[in-house]
C-alpha cells in the first residue's frame, strides 16, 4: 500500500475522455512539501509544463497538491490552455484553502483537444472530500492511459531520525516514451512523495541527478512527449533532521535513484505493446556521448527492435544502427553478446551455437545486449524494449 | 521493356540463399563505360561497399561489368569477404575477357554470412552464357529481397546527337531504408545505364547531386544500410558528343534526376508493410539543415508513422516530434496540412470538420504532409511511408 505520513491522496471518474474510468487524481500534502520538478525538453510543451517550469522558477520553495488528469494532455491548446491550468488550480486551491500558486497541475493524454473544464469543475468537490491517506493508490491509477498496469514503488532508509524516512513514487507511460528531461524543463509522468525534510536546493539536484540515472535512460518508442514531468514533493513529517549535501543526502539521493529505476523499469515492461525489456549496453567508446548516443541509435532502430520481437539474434542490424550514428568506428574491433553469450569478435559472427545460446536468452521476457566498440574506456546504458505488431495496433487507433 | 543500347544482361538462380529465385545478375558493357558510383555512409560498410570505394578511389573512370547477388549482404565478413568480391569479379572479368577491375559487385541479403562461393562458381558460366540485351529485366528481377515488385523507370532524352540518349534505371530495397550515401562512400541498389557519352567527372557530380536529391530523401524505416550502393554506367554507344556541363549536361542530369526521383517513389511504395507513401514538406525554417533535420524527425517517428497506418491526423504527434528534432521553435507559429487541408494553425488546431478532410486525404495510398514551422524561408522535402503491422511481421521474421 502507497502511504507516506503527511500526505493524503484521492481520485474520482471526471468523464474526460472515458466514461467510468478514475481520470483526475489529487495528492495533498497537510504542509507545506519542498517542491523540486523536472520537465520536458522538447520544444513544443503542454500547458501545464509551461506553467510548472515558471512555478519553479519562480523560486518558492514549497508546495501543498498536485491536481492530475488523464485523457487530455491540454498541450498545443495556447493561452487558453494556460487559463484551464490557472483555474484548475484555483479552484483546487480554493476548496483546500491553500495559496494557488501552491497547486500544482499535470496532464496526460490527446493532444490539441480544449480540457473539458465544466466536467473538471463539477468533479473538483468530490475529488477534496474523497482525499484521504490510503488514497494515494486512486491517483496512481488515475493517471494511466494506454499503460496495462498501476506502476508503483516505495523506500524506506534510515537518516539519523527518530524513524525511517519513506519515498514514494508513482509514474505512468507506455507510449511517446524517449524522455529527456531537464532541470526546470519528461508522456511520462512522475510524483514522487517523502516525509522527509529535505533542503529544498539539494531536493531539485537530488531529482534532476536521478531521473538523468533513471527515466532519461529509457527508451520505448523514442518519441519525447510534449508532457513528460517528475514532481517530487517532501513534507518533513518524518520528523528527520533537514537532509542536505552529507550522508544523509546520499543515502537519500540513492534511495530515491533506486526508486526511480525500479519505475523505470516498471514502465518499460509495461510500455506499449511490449513483449521485451533489454538493458542495451555500449561500451568500449571513446567518451560517455559516443556510448549514450550509440545505446540510443541501437535502443530506436525498428530493425533492432523487430527483431528483439522475433527472438532473433540478428546482430547484423545491430551493427549497422550502431555505423548510422554518426561516429567513426572500427567495424573489426566490435563485439555483441546477448544474454551473456558472446555471438560477434571482431566484427565477425560466431556462428550458429553461438546464436542458438543467444536465441535461448531472448525467448525470456528481460535479456541483456552488450555492444562492445573496442575504441576506449566509456560505457552507456539504456533500458528499452522491442516493437511489436501490438505496438502498432495500439498506435493506429489511438484516437479513434 | 528495359533496353539500352550496348548493354547486355542476365540473371540466374544460383541458390545463394533460396532455390529456384533469381539472385545473381550481370550486367555488361560491350564498350567501356564512364563509372559514376555513391556508397552508404555507415561506418559498418559491406565488403562489395568497401571494395567499390577502393574502386572508385583509383581513378580509373571506365568499368565493363557489374555483378550483383541478393540472399546475402557480404557484410560483417572481414577479410573473406573481401576475397570473396575479388574472386567473384575475377572469375566473371576472365569469362567476359576484360580486366578483373572493370567488373564491379553488388551485394543484399542477411548480414555476417559467408558468401557461398562454390554456388557462385559454378553459376558464373550460365550467367555469362545467358547475356542478352533483353536480359536487364532479369536483373532488375534477381537484385530483390523483400521488394514485392521489380522496380525500373526509363529516360530518352535529345542531347542534340544523331539519336535520343537513354537513361535506364532499376533499383531494389524495401527495409533498413533511411540512406545516406555520399560521394565514394546507400540496402538499397541502384543502377543507372544509359548509352550516352559522358564526360567521367561530369558524370560521377551529375549523379551525386541527383542522389542526393532523390534516394537520400527516402526514409522508410530510417535503418540506413551497410550495403547501400548506386551504380551507373554510360558507354556512349548512342554516338553523341560528349556530355560535360552545358547545356548538355543540365538536360542529361535533369532527366537523371527524374528518372532516379521515379525509382525513389516506386521504392517507397514498394517499401516493408508500406500501406502509405506520404510527401513531407517542412517548410517555414530558418535554413535548410533544420527544415530537413525536422522532416527527418518527423518521417523516422514510430507514432506518426502509425498515425498514418491508421489514417489518423493526429497532428500532435508530428508537433510532438518536431519538437524533439533539436531546433528552438515557436510552438504557436506552426501550421500543419495534411492533403491540403490546414488543420493547425497558430498550433492550434482547427478542430474536427478540417480533420475529417485531412482523414479523407489520408485515407489514399498517396498524400502530403506539409508543417510550417513560421520561422524563415527554408524548406525539405522527404518522401516516407507508414509503419504497418505487416512491418513489424516481416521483419520479426527475416532471418528464420
């Protein structure tokens, strides 16, 4: 069960999109909570991204709720888009007596469709009676949409304090799934809840430094969403001693690093039609950019992906992804394995038993892929999967 | 009927990878013909790829013969492989009687398999024997893999000789199709045959330029190949004077570029599961390398891609991955059509009465997408296609 003390959590059927479907969620925390936030990179960014990022800087360093909807990503919808966010916020705001700029919203879903806000201002009443601690569960399945399964985790670690401190996280995403986060600029969304007090500058580090290690290590589909944001709110119930740079900080920081890989790869294994999870390692480059951007090249390749699909070590197209993406490299220096067994040296194929004990790892649902340059000392990794004939199915009807 | 003056073909069934399909071609010169030769980019290149490089590279800018295999790339063979070319084209230039250098070869298939060179060997002399200026069809035939159709275009055009100059193309390829070919350095083949005589250098610029202004603004699966080749040869058997810049030369390389421009669209529509052969145009930006950086973005997106399987115009996702392309951009300046129908403007879109339109169009085989960014002048078109659940079948499956 997702509890943290502080912090109470609810979630009602607005009619959005789907009718009898959870799809505004709301997560209140009874103090004010250190609010630290990243966001997508990509230019063309939803309504409530460009509100969150000048929430963040504008510096304040607290925060009270999250209001989230599923159904309507309320991006590519203009000023209008950034009023619906305003007035979410207020009138959230306002049943729970707390500043608006206190209110935090995200969205998920169609994009260039006008949020439905008289459904969203009839169901705001219901969503503040409802919250409650054990609620926190209702907004994790509020805010799916093509994802299969409630994606969840939770830490707890020892700071010094009375009691252990607790993370919690909760995140959704299946398609249009290739974050790149930045710091105040991730379809995936992400909140993060602790009752730790925590220094609100050390928070924002703390998460940008983990999701760079987690989500933006994750590649489904490779498309980055004009939506994607990880919030992370900590409310100081916790009764620790402020947690900032130290030990401390570190054991929280890998606490919460933890956390968000174990999300990660929870949306991985449930990104849209996938059938593999492959943890794709580049290493023997000459710097971490060539590895990350190689892993990257491979990790989106359709060749490489169908054939993760069709449990075939075809390392061929493995290779040629890895010569597109714009590196000099020395074609008689690669290695491959897959699932540990070795099936490329230089540059040469190892033959059919080889394959055979590559094959055997693929039939399972998480394998390993290592490609090897042999040009130095760097390494990258990504977390990502196969594209299925679901996939498609999915994609192709989406809207309709 | 694909004829050109002075040039004989054939093709047999040499069991390289199949029984009982064509898939070794020849094609001959009765006179030595100017050699004009593109090569993929990849930095994993095939050993035919390597060898024609080497090729191009001595300068010697007469060639009599090419010889081209399907069912098996050459490529990821090491030193084998290369000996392999070598002794193909030895043993074709001692039948045909002309240097072993003047007889050049081309290689598709499956990526890090020997070639079979005892099959080779003894389908060399039927192959030879079978040599008929009828026999390019055959050709065209035997360079297919998973092409569902043979794919060749003709030019005549008047140079002010006694007689029309030909132009005769053939090309094959279906996935790992997103080709980048450079000047000697696209699996993708190509071959151009014509009877003109052309000046060598005039030539080899000539189909540079139009390479790059046809095949290399193809995206089907963004995959680009390590075999990726175009070929072209001109013997000069219409009798007319030689071709160089002028007058000449703009009508020859108009009609070159045409004629490969024809193969490009037959190539797309014949592309892996292609349902969909869609014109983007990105136009609006500040310079050519964004508006083609962006169009490729945007061609190479799983989820537009399936968008247009589905005959969806679902315009937020070609935001979504223009947005991701690297370029700053006004999300409100954008505009998209898709068939002529405007269906964003200002980033906003104009609902569904234009949309049913745009679904109109995309319910044909053939429609243009057109995004403006509202920026500049520049523009880039590429030509690209769907991502169809028979996509994903073919090459789930390839290699078993």
């Amino acid at each position: 069960m997702l509890r943290v003390s502080g912090f109470m959590g609810a979630a009602v059927a607005a009619g959005i999109k789907y009718k009898d479907r959870l799809d505004l969620g709301l997560i209140v925390s009874r103090r004010p909570a250190a609010l630290a936030g990243v966001f997508t990179t990509n230019e063309v960014k939803a309504a409530p991204v460009l509100a969150g990022i000048e929430r963040l800087r504008t510096g304040r360093p607290h925060a009270r709720a999250l209001v989230v909807n599923s159904g309507n990503a309320n991006a590519c919808t203009g000023a209008a888009g950034l009023a619906d966010v305003r007035e979410t916020a207020g009138i959230v705001a306002g049943s729970l007596n707390v500043a608006a700029e206190d209110v935090l919203m995200c969205s998920t879903g169609v994009i260039g469709v006008p949020l439905p806000m008289d459904r969203i201002r009839r169901a705001v009443p219901g969503l503040v009676a409802a919250l409650a601690g054990e609620g926190l569960e209702d907004v994790a399945r509020a805010i799916l949409t093509t994802d299969t399964v409630k994606k969840t985790a939770l830490r707890r670690i020892d700071v010094g304090g009375p009691e252990p401190v607790t993370l919690a996280g909760m995140v959704k995403g299946a398609g249009m799934i290739g974050p790149r986060m930045g710091p105040p600029q991730a379809t995936l969304l992400a909140f993060v809840l602790s009752d730790a007090l925590v220094a609100p500058a050390w928070w924002q580090g703390a998460l940008e430094r983990s999701v760079a290690d987690s989500f933006n290590r994750v590649v489904v589909d490779g498309d980055t969403s004009t939506n994607d944001t990880v919030l992370a709110l900590a409310n100081g119930s916790a009764g620790n001693a402020e947690i900032d740079e130290g030990r401390a900080g570190e054991a929280c920081e890998s606490a919460l690093r933890d956390l968000l890989r174990d999300l990660a790869l929870q949306l991985v294994k449930d990104g849209e039609g996938v059938t593999k999870c492959v943890r794709l390692l580049v290493r023997g480059a000459r710097d971490f950019h060539e590895a990350d951007s190689i892993a990257r090249t491979v990790a989106g390749s359709p060749l490489v992906k169908t054939a993760f699909f069709g449990e075939d070590p075809n390392w061929g197209r493995i290779l040629a992804a890895a010569g597109r993406a714009g590196f000099p490299l020395d074609q008689d220096a690669i290695s491959v394995a897959v699932g540990g067994a070795d099936i490329v040296r230089g540059g040469r194929g190892l033959g059919p038993q080889a394959e055979a004990l590559a094959k055997k790892a693929m039939e399972r649902a998480e394998f390993t892929v290592t490609l090897d340059l042999g040009l130095g000392d760097a390494e990258a990794g990504i977390l990502t999967c196969d594209l299925s004939s679901d996939y498609v199915r999915i994609n192709a009807s989406y809207r309709t």
